[in-house]
C-alpha cells in the first residue's frame, strides 16, 4: 500500500491525497486518513499525473541491444515519468513472427513498467509480403507498423489495411515517399544548401499521408499516422478529421521544439527521420496539437552509439532519444509558453496514446491502474546525457536547460523511480 500525501491533480489543480492498494488507485480525495501501515509519499509541491504512455520507441532488442536493450530502455521510461512504451519492430530478427513478439513479452516482465510489443506489417519490413496479422495479433502484438520502412507500394499497403480491418488491429503508419526521401539526414531547404547536401522534402512526408488516409477512409482500417513534423501534413491530417476520416496522429518533441537549422551546431545528434523542418512547420505541428489534428505525443526514442552518431552528417543513422526528456520538452516549450494547459500536455502523453492503444492506462482515477508520475512542473534543470538510464547519449539537449522535473514514478503501485 502507498498514500500519495498532499499532491496537486494535473487537471483540477486541486491538493489531493492518493490512496494505492493492490497496485489500484483505490480513492482519491483530500485529507486521507487511516490508510494502516500503508507507506507514505509526501508531494507536496508536485503535480500528480497518470504514468505516461508513450506509444513509439525502439529498444533494439532483440539483436542490437549495444545500442538499447529492453531493461535499459525500461529504465529510462521510468526516469521520464513514462509506464507504458509500445516498441517498433525493427529489431534484429525483425518482430514479424510471433517467437519474436513472444520473446519481448517474456524479456518484459522482468521490468517494473508495461513494455508492449508492435509487429511489422510486412514480413523484415521489406514491403513485398504481409505477414501474418492474426498470429501477431493473437501472440501479444499491440499493432502492426513497418516504422523507418513505409510500405511504398500502394496495392500493398491497401491490402495491408484491409487485412488489418478484418482482424481489427491498428495500423502505425511511417508516412514518406521513399524514392524522394531515400537516406537523406536532413530537410530539403536552406540549411541543406548551405550544406550542399540532398534534402529530405516536406512534399515527401504530405503525400504518403494523403495516400494513407485516402487509403483508410476507403478501407475503413484503424490507421494511426507516426511523427507528423511537416505542416502540409498537419493540415491534411486536420481536413481528413473534419471530414470523419478514422485516423489518429502523433508527433514527437522535437518537432515542436527544434527547427533544421540545429543541424547546424548539433550535427548528427539533431539527425532524425523525418528531419527537422523549418519554424513554419514546427508552428504548425503545436497548432495541431492545440487544436486537436494531432492526437498524441510519442518520444520516437532511438538510441545509437557514440560512434555510430559520431559520423558526418550524411553518414550517421538517424534517431535521437527521448524517454527522459520528453514530459520536460513539453513543459518548457508548450506549457510554459502558454500554447497548452498542463492537462492538455498530460493527455497527450497518456490517456489519449492509451486509448488509440487500446490500453488500460493513462488514466489518474479511483480504480485505475496505480500508475502515476509526480512532477514539478517549474523545476529548472540542465540535461546531463552522462546521467541518463538509457545505455545511450545520442540527444541534441545536451547541456539545455529545461523546467519540469520528474521527481518520482510508481507502475502498478509500486515506486520505480524516485527517492
């Protein structure tokens, strides 16, 4: 048993205490008395919040787990206030087959968090052949996503989202042409010629939304569009939802907070796909998410070594992390700012990516899952890669100054981080 004393409701603002029993929160209300030899928390000046549900990271495990592994990545979760990750299947096998969905809900249970598991849509994410949705539905798969390989032929991806309908599975869908995006690290526009480098276009990433979404309405699959960073695609996504179109998006910090000019100075670490686009488009990826085009906040956590992130631009592999700092990079650059109400940022990353999940979670009430994160939401702090759980570094916000600090994060009743 664990009582929350004395902590401020991410909604309400209003003080309560939480009453934990049998990993349930089992009341919530003001002055909790009586609650036996239960352990106490006192939180005094700390928001309460449910546990944060980030539903797009990659733990590279099984097969590249010097990078990442489902422990660590665990770890890092609760160190960010998060108990919930879904992790991408681009893994090493790949996660197409149930033995391979099978093996990350064994290896997750040995963390104190919910580690759930996508599989690919195409068998080793090579957009030729489906693989098969039912077995990877009935083994534990949350969804279904070739993440970092969009299914660039479109017979294919229709047929995938028509078998996802019959089996009623949600589709994660990476959105960009990849004969126009190939490989490259960064956004087609100035800093790419100052650069002299080929550039990743917008007009990449709005297309393949478009085709999706057409695709769903006409397929009348559950289709959930991943890290939407262009502002063509924000309001593609917006028109489609206006018109009842079934589709979901998420975007990531970054796209929100960085702009492709921090190329310039982080190199490498500020490399990611789809890149980082201009100021227009991150205005635009915050005005979808004030006003309700984009449903949710993933991390698109992607841990790469130091070598690997210590090559030229055009070289290195994309992916920054994000567990860590993502409830601070939402404080500091929507909060703070006065873009977003403090329960709007919390809903974003909990209740709402659980709902699309279909998950259990992401709810702070009586009878729900006791996963809560306690947060100082004007704490400054520096970030300090050394000092991350991750078994990696490679972020951009080094050295950066944030406000809002997780301080403490209990799964299921039980405190996972914090001291």
């Amino acid at each position: 048993m664990l009582l929350i004393k004395n902590a401020r409701h991410f909604a309400t603002g209003r003080e309560v205490d939480i009453f934990i029993k049998d990993g349930k929160i089992a009341r919530i209300s003001e002055n909790i008395a009586g609650a036996g030899d239960a352990k106490t928390l006192d939180a005094a000046g700390l928001v309460a919040a449910p546990g944060l549900v980030d539903m797009h990271v990659h733990f590279r495990d099984p097969g590249l787990t010097y990078k990442e592994d489902i422990i660590t990545g665990a770890a890092a979760a609760a160190a960010g206030g998060v108990t919930t990750c879904a992790c991408m299947p681009n893994t090493v096998p790949t996660a197409d087959s149930p033995e391979t969905i099978k093996y990350v809900i064994d290896k997750a249970k040995k963390t104190q968090i919910a580690v759930l598991p996508y599989g690919a849509a195409t068998r080793g994410q090579k957009g030729e052949e489906l693989t098969d949705f039912a077995a990877l539905k009935a083994a534990g798969a949350v969804a279904l996503s070739d993440d970092g390989n969009p299914i660039q032929n479109a017979a294919l991806a229709r047929k995938a989202m028509q078998t996802a309908r019959k089996h009623d599975i949600l589709i994660v869908s990476h959105c960009e042409d990849a004969d126009m995006a190939q490989n490259h690290g960064v956004n087609e526009g100035s800093v790419s010629r100052r650069l002299d480098m080929p550039g990743r276009p917008a007009i990449a990433e709005d297309i393949m939304v478009a085709r999706d979404i057409m695709l769903a309405a006409e397929t009348g699959a559950r289709v959930h569009i991943a890290h939407v960073s262009t502002s063509g695609a924000v309001d593609i996504i917006r028109r489609a939802k206006a018109a009842g179109i079934n589709i979901t998006a998420e975007t990531c910090p970054q796209y929100f907070s960085l702009a492709e000019d921090e190329i310039l100075t982080k190199g490498p670490l500020a490399r990611v796909n789809p890149p980082l686009r201009t100021k227009k488009d991150v205005e635009a990826v915050i005005q979808g998410l004030a006003d309700g085009a984009i449903d949710a906040i993933a991390t698109d956590h992607a841990p790469h070594s130091e070598e690997e992130k210590s090559r030229p631009v055009a070289d290195a592999p994309s992916g920054m992390l994000g567990l860590e700092t993502s409830l601070a990079l939402a404080l500091t650059f929507l909060y703070h700012t006065g873009r977003l109400r403090m329960d709007e940022i919390v809903r974003l990353m909990s209740e709402t990516p659980a709902r699309i999940l279909g998950l259990e979670a992401g709810k702070l009430a009586e009878g729900a899952p006791a996963d809560i994160v306690l947060f100082d939401p004007n704490e400054k702090w520096t970030v300090e890669p050394e000092l991350f759980k991750s078994k990696s570094r490679n972020t951009p916000f080094g050295g950066v100054e944030l406000r809002g600090k997780v301080r403490y994060t209990a799964s299921r009743g039980k405190i996972v981080f914090g001291h």
